[in-house]
C-alpha cells in the first residue's frame, strides 16, 4: 500500500491563467471551484497544486509576497479558499499550496521593518550586507533576472540582497525569529486542511555567509529549456545558494508536517522546487533518513533531449539516484518554462501524455497541457513578466466561444493575456466531443492509471526496442504491462517478451510484435507468466 501522494496524479493550476467567476479577466479561486468537477470526475486527477493567491503587487505574479496569511482580492478571499479546500476534500482532490520561503515582496510589512533602520529589531529577518571599498556590491551574484542581486539602500547604508526581482528581497533564514515566522505560516495553512507545500527555490534559502564571488562561467550557453535571463548564467552560482545549512532548515518544517500528519491522521507533503542539479544534490533534499521533501521536482526530466536515448537515460539516471524507499517523479511543464509542445514539438504530445502518465512515480501535469496547448506568442515589448514567461501561462480555453469561457461571468472584461484562436480549437468542449483528441486520451490514461496496479505501483525495467522507440515494462505481480513509445518519424516494430494485447485501442488480439506508429504509443497488457 503506498501513501496518497505516491499514487496521485498532481495538476498544477495556474490561478490567474484557469478560470474567471467574477469577469475581471484574472482567474481566480471561485473560478477554480466552478471547476473541481472538471478535475475530479472529467480529467480525473487526485490533487491540485494551486500556484500563490497571497496578496502581492503582483511584479512577479504572486511569488513577490506582502502578506503570507491572506489572499489577494484579485483571487478572492479567505473564505473562497476555504470553500476551495472543502470543495476538493468532498472530491476526494488533496491541495498543495505555495510555500515561498526565499523572499517576500519589498513591501511586506516585515521588509517594511526591516529596511527602517540598521538596529530594526527586524533587520536580521532579510540578508543586509556592508558595501565593498567603493561602494560595490558585497559579492558578484547575478540574478535569474539580469543584473546584480545587491541593491544599494541609500538611507541606511547597506545593500539588501534579492536573487530574484529587486523588489523581491530575500529572507534571512539564519534568524530563528523569522524561522519561526515562517513555521507560523506553515501552521496557519495546515490548519485550514490543505495537505502539503510545493517550496518555491528550496534549494536558495541559504547562502554561503561569507558572501564569497561566484566562479565565472566563460563557456555559458543560453538554457532553451528554461528562461532566464542571459546574466544569469555568466557565473556558476555556487555560493549564492545551496549552503548545507538548509537542510537543518527544511527538517523543521518537515518535522511540523510529521506533527500535523500524525495529529490529524492525514498525511501532509512537501515538495521541493529546486533547479536541475546533479542527481547527488538533488536526493539530498530527501534527507538521510527520508526525513526532508517528500519528493524534489524532477526538472532534469523537463530538460532531458526529447529523443528516445536521451529519456531513456534520463528515467535511468532518477532510478539509480533514489535512495531506497524513496519515490520518483515526472514533469513535463510549468509555468516558468516553455510548454512542451513548444519544446519539443506538436507531435510530442499525445506521447508525452502516455510517457509522463505511465512511468513509475508522480507525475505532475501543468494545466492546459491535457490540451495539447503551446505557448501564446506576444512580442518582447509587450511582455508583462520581465522573463517572457506570460507565453507558458495562457488562460485555459474552457469553450470554443469568446476569450475560450476562460472567463465565465456576464461582464465583458478582456482576459489578462490574450485567448488566440488556435487555442479556442483545442478547448476543452471541442475535445470532449472528439474521441480521438489528447484530452480523451489524457482521460483514458487518468482512468486507466487508477485501476491499474503496475501503473500504480509496479517496478519499472527498460526493454530492448529499435534506437527511436522508448519501451519499458511496469509490473507487479498480478499485472505485467509494456509501454512502447516511437519517437521516431516512422512506423517502429517492437517485441515484448511474451504475449499480449494492446489497451486502449481497438485491436485485442494477442501477439509478440507491435508495430507503432510514428509519434505515437501502446500500452500492452502481457500473459501471466507461466511458472
Ligand atoms: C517560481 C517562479 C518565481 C521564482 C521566484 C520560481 O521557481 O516558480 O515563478 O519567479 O521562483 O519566486
């Protein structure tokens, strides 16, 4: 048997991007609850990752916080997420929740304090430095989003430190008093149900003290897979994050989940956000007695070449690093990084709904993506986000009418990005009523999963197939099940070691060899095993 979240399918909404109750063009929590039976019953999904609705001047769309224990009017209020909570809870749908430990916004009342005099009683809550001879910076970080992460404070005389936006300044998770602080936040949110914590940029909560410079990266090459800006990666930013301190930092939070789970008998997650890293790194957030995240998102699965050795490899790699007892997982999107039909083609994703939905551990779907939906094109100069990310994060085309349904009340607002009309083609009333569309199919796979106990929970072994074909067998002892995936141009004939019938489609009749069409997958339910 094997806990909630091992067996859950996560869907990572995008507030402002899902659905609109109130017609102000932003999505919203109402909006969201006006959907749960779209999740829960149409899709079929088992938990809902809802991105940040605290209040925020929105510079980085939420993750730039001004108060932890509140929601934005933009989203609704208190009261809407409690609906949302029990609204999912009936369902039988978990919600995970931001937990943005790294930085707040500049005007949250504790960097407010903070920045008010050198001897605030909360000066020590964020990371203030002394400037170098000269005045320079106190150390040569970049950030994410061009330029240094130092800002000089004229009326105090020291820079405060922010990895990511300016206004974005970071905590100082050295100070027990803003450690405690934030394990508050975590209460406040556990005591309204919700089940766990996806902890944007775990990985940054603490840095090297002695502020040391970064080596420079001379050989930097544009990341496709991710969107950074070009600064950010003139430097290998060793010291401006992972400093071992952290882990002591994250036991505590992972201890307060321990109490609530036990208290409640319901088990509360954490999920790590941290970059792609080498495999070493990246358990370390499991920590050495499974005592940290639940599970680090797998993001060097997002960045893995879309071919069959390299994915192959790259499921291999997550096998082999994972301590035993600890469970992996697959993502494909989000909303920082290009869609995956954008990345890796149109073609790619029916095969990645079958990939993402059939390898062993949790797989986390980025909303829109059960569309088949690639990013909006906007011109540089009309970018919102400083990094372009607006084009990952489209409203979803709920219809084929008007702005897609994304916003459901009778005001006439424009959606906050534009709905193209390729995106009213894919909606999700016109792929219901076509039984060969990607949301069927992502429905087909969701309903098969749920039933299925290799998929489930079965081992995962690599099968030998020809160089363009990804195939793999998921079994258990009651159920053995090949996965055969072409990523190849052209038809692929693949054997399975002993007899078995194709799911999902048309054709039962059992055989060794299947032939796959290009850009295309089958599922294959095999023969017992005769002893
Ligand atoms: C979030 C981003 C955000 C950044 C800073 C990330 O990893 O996913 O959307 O800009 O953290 O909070």
């Amino acid at each position: 048997m094997r806990n909630w979240w091992q067996q859950a399918v996560i869907y990572q909404i995008y507030p402002r991007s899902f659905a609109d109750s109130n017609g102000d063009g932003i999505g919203d929590l109402r909006g969201i609850i006006g959907k749960l039976d779209y999740l829960a019953g149409t899709l079929g999904v088992d938990a809902i990752w809802c991105g940040p609705v605290y209040p925020s001047p929105q510079v980085d769309f939420g993750y730039d916080i001004t108060d932890h224990t509140a929601i934005d009017p933009i989203f609704g209020t208190l009261d809407d997420f409690d609906a949302l909570v029990t609204a999912a809870h009936a369902r039988g749908i978990r919600v995970i929740i931001d937990l943005v430990p790294n930085h707040t916004s500049d005007r949250h009342p504790w960097f407010v304090e903070s920045r008010s005099a050198p001897d605030s009683p909360k000066r020590d809550w964020y990371v203030w430095a002394d400037p170098l001879p000269g005045g320079l910076p106190p150390s040569n970080w970049t950030s994410e989003q061009g330029g240094s992460t130092w800002e000089f404070d004229e009326p105090t005389g020291q820079y405060y430190l922010h990895s990511f936006h300016r206004t974005q300044p970071d905590l100082n998770w050295r100070s027990p008093r803003l450690r405690a602080a934030m394990l508050d936040v975590v209460r406040f949110w556990l005591d309204r149900g919700v089940d766990g914590f996806r902890i944007d940029v775990l990985h940054m909560i603490a840095k090297d003290p002695e502020l040391t410079d970064n080596p420079p990266r001379p050989d930097a090459t544009p990341n496709p897979a991710d969107l950074q800006h070009p600064d950010y990666d003139t430097q290998w930013h060793v010291h401006d994050r992972m400093h071992p301190d952290l882990y002591g930092y994250l036991a505590e939070i992972r201890d307060l989940l321990e109490e609530y789970s036990r208290r409640t008998g319901q088990e509360r997650i954490a999920i790590g956000e941290v970059e792609p890293m080498p495999w070493d790194s990246w358990t370390r957030f499991l920590g050495s007695e499974l005592d940290g995240v639940h599970f680090t998102f797998n993001f060097n699965f997002i960045e893995s070449p879309w071919h069959a050795a390299g994915l192959r490899a790259s499921i291999g790699a997550q096998e082999a690093a994972l301590p035993r007892g600890a469970w992996p997982n697959y993502v494909l999107s989000n909303h920082d990084r290009p869609r995956l039909a954008t990345r890796n083609g149109p073609r790619s994703a029916r095969l990645a709904a079958l990939l993402l939905l059939t390898l062993r551990g949790t797989p986390t779907l980025y909303n829109g993506d059960e569309l088949g939906l690639e990013d909006l094109e906007i011109p540089r100069e009309e970018w919102l986000d400083p990094l372009g990310r607006d084009q990952v994060r489209g409203p979803m085309p709920w219809t084929s009418s008007r702005n897609g349904g994304f916003d459901s009340s009778p005001a006439d607002a424009s959606p906050w990005l534009p709905v193209p009309t390729r995106y009213l083609e894919r909606s999700v009333e016109r792929q219901l009523a076509d039984p060969g569309s990607i949301l069927n199919l992502y429905r087909r796979l969701l309903a098969f999963r749920r039933t299925s106990p290799a998929l489930l929970r079965g081992e995962y072994r690599p099968l030998d197939c020809p160089p363009d074909c990804l195939a793999y067998l998921r079994s258990t002892p009651e159920q053995t099940l090949a996965v055969l995936l072409n990523l190849g141009a052209e038809n692929a004939t693949v054997d399975v070691p002993r007899p078995g019938h194709a799911l999902l489609s048309g054709d039962r009749t059992p055989r060794r060899r299947f032939v796959v069409a290009a850009h295309e997958g089958l599922i294959v339910q095999l023969e017992p095993e005769v002893p």
